[in-house]
C-alpha cells in the first residue's frame, strides 16, 4: 500500500506543472474575472479534475485487460461529454439519458468552475446592437437604455442560470474528491487481486470478468 500511494503520487507534481502553464493563459485570455484569488480557486479545481480522472484512469488500467483498454476509454470519453450537456443542452439530451449527469465528473468539474469563474458581485451589460441570448435583455432592447443602466445589468446569478448550472460549488468539490478517493482504493485492490491471479476484466460476455477460457485450460493440461 505504501509503495502504491508513493508511485501514484509522485507523477502528479509533474502533471501539475502542465496545468501551471496553460491554465493562466486559458484564465486571463477570458477576461471575464481579474480576481487572483478566483484564479487560484480554479487553478486549484482544474487540479482536482486533473486528480479525479487520473484515479478513475488507475482503476482502467487495473482492472481491464490490456487489449480491452482502448475500447473501454472510448467508450468512457464518448459518454461523459454527450451525456454531461457541455455541448448538447441537457433538454435535448433523451430522457433516458439525462440523470447520468448527476454522476458525471466532467458536469461536476464544469459547474465548479463556472462557480468560481463568476464569483463575487460583478454584474455584466446587455446588449444594445441586436438580439441577446438573454431574454431579459431581448425586452430592454426596445426602451431608451443608457450606459451603465441597472436594468440591463445581469448578474451572475442569472449567468449561472442561462448557462444550466445545477450543482453548489461544495458539492462539485465533495463528489469529485470523494471519486478520486473511491477510485483509489478500488484501484489498489484491484491490483493487490491480480498479485491473487485476477487477470482483469475481459468486457466481453464470451466470460466472466477475470476467469479463465475452459479451452486454455484444457490445452494447458496438454501440454507436456
């Protein structure tokens, strides 16, 4: 247990120096909040994702065969981002699809940093030179609104709103840590039953999960 807590947790300052060179380009090219602190929360968040996929990426690698992995990481990938509503809304989503979001990393990674992104009290203009995507705005467009006029400022809260975030910031922070530490262990004792013989999940239904073809052992029995 001590040698695998020490090898999974050497690579991440390494890891962590990528996010360190990207995130603050990625943060202020936005210019949407100068705050250093909401930039040292979320440099913090996007470190968290980085520790909560890592772990579910431990538990792959020990518990699927190695021919399997490309297909099950496919798979994976292909279902957090369509079933998560970053790129298709959650309303569109079929219905029979839509609560995965409540156990997708990726929402909840999502959510948190626009949380974070938008706090404090800053309020932000509506558009006065065509349609806004905002509906409050699209109702002022046709009065005499001047510069800086309270009623066509949005605040973050309706932001939040418009963009569908559902999770409190603790919450995103209490799943995602919670993820990364389930996966952890389950991925050490995965690890600890293939020094027991498990030989990892095939994903197929040709077996089950870790046991051995009757064929192989029939030929391995053949052989002198």
């Amino acid at each position: 247990s001590a040698y695998f807590l020490a090898r999974t947790t050497v690579m991440l300052p390494l890891d962590m120096l990528w996010t360190s060179l990207y995130c603050p380009i990625a943060y202020y090219m936005g210019q949407i909040n100068d705050d250093p602190l909401a930039f040292l929360q979320i440099f913090a968040a996007v470190n968290l994702t980085l520790v909560t996929f890592q772990s579910i990426s431990l538990v792959i690698s020990a518990g699927v065969r190695t021919p399997r992995l490309f297909i099950v990481c496919i798979l994976l990938i292909s279902t957090l981002f369509s079933s998560g509503g970053l790129f298709i809304p959650i309303d569109e989503l079929p219905s029979f699809i839509r609560w995965m979001r409540h156990i997708n990393p990726l929402r909840y990674s999502n959510d948190l940093v626009m949380h974070l992104y938008l706090s404090g009290d800053q309020t932000y203009a509506c558009k006065t030179d065509g349609a806004s995507s905002f509906s409050k705005c699209n109702a002022l467009n046709h009065t005499n609104l001047q510069p800086g006029d309270d009623r066509a400022a949005i605040t973050q809260a309706e932001v939040l709103e418009h963009f569908g975030v559902e999770k409190e910031a603790w919450e995103c922070v209490a799943f995602m840590g919670g993820l990364a530490l389930v996966c952890r262990v389950l991925a050490y004792r995965l690890l600890r039953a293939k020094t027991n013989g498990f030989e990892g999940c095939d994903c197929t239904v040709k077996m089950p999960c870790g046991a051995k073809d009757e064929d192989e052992d029939e030929d391995e029995t053949l052989m002198p």
